[in-house]
C-alpha cells in the first residue's frame, strides 16, 4: 500500500466545487505537514495549500479565500476543499507528507481536476 493516496478529482464547472481527500498510512501522520501541489500541463509544480503538525494553514494567492486545507489525524486524513472554481485550477493535485527534522517526505500518485464548461 503506498503511503498517500488521493481521491476526488473529476470534472467540474466554472463556479463548482470539489473536495479532495488524501489518506495516508504507514507512517506517523501527525508528525507530518502535509501540502497539496498542482501541476497545470506544461507548467512547474507549485503549491496550493499546507497545513502544519499543528494546524497551521497557508495558502497560495491563487487560491486564498476559496480553497480549504483541513486535517484529521484520527483518520490519517488531508482534505482540499475548492469552491469557486476557475478553468486556471485545473491540474493534476498532488498530496505530500514533509517532516523537516528527519527530512523525510512522500507523495501521493495524483489526482485529475478540470473546471471546464
């Protein structure tokens, strides 16, 4: 089983929302920040959205005000929620775990989102 896998990319409408969700295993996901990157076709990977061990988000000013980082650790769970979405958000997302102490990090395969009418 790899240790993060996403789920929730699809199709959607200028103005629509999706939420994605990343489950993790096999490591010790409250130590970890875990962040959502997107890759745009023909573009470098940028990141979206972080949220600390503790809960601490940050955000792209792509997205601020319109997307939502959440976690939860009883479910070794990382969530993306996007409301008003724009045809510039389509992207394949990516979910990754960091731990700076040990620098240790893992990757989620990726998931497809288009916003297109």
């Amino acid at each position: 089983q790899v240790p993060l896998v996403e789920s929730g990319g699809g199709l959607v409408q200028p103005g629509g929302s999706l939420r994605l969700s990343c489950e993790a295993s096999r490591f010790t996901f409250s130590l970890y920040a875990m962040r959502w990157y997107r890759q745009a076709p023909g573009k470098e990977r940028e990141l979206v959205a972080g949220i600390s061990s503790g809960s601490i988000t940050n955000y792209a000013d792509s997205v601020k005000g319109r997307f939502t980082i959440s976690r939860d650790n009883s479910k070794y769970m990382v969530y993306l929620d996007m409301n008003s979405l724009k045809p510039e958000d389509t992207a394949v997302y990516y979910c990754n775990a960091v731990r700076f102490s040990t620098d240790t990090q893992y990757w989620g395969q990726g998931t497809q989102v288009t916003v297109s009418s």
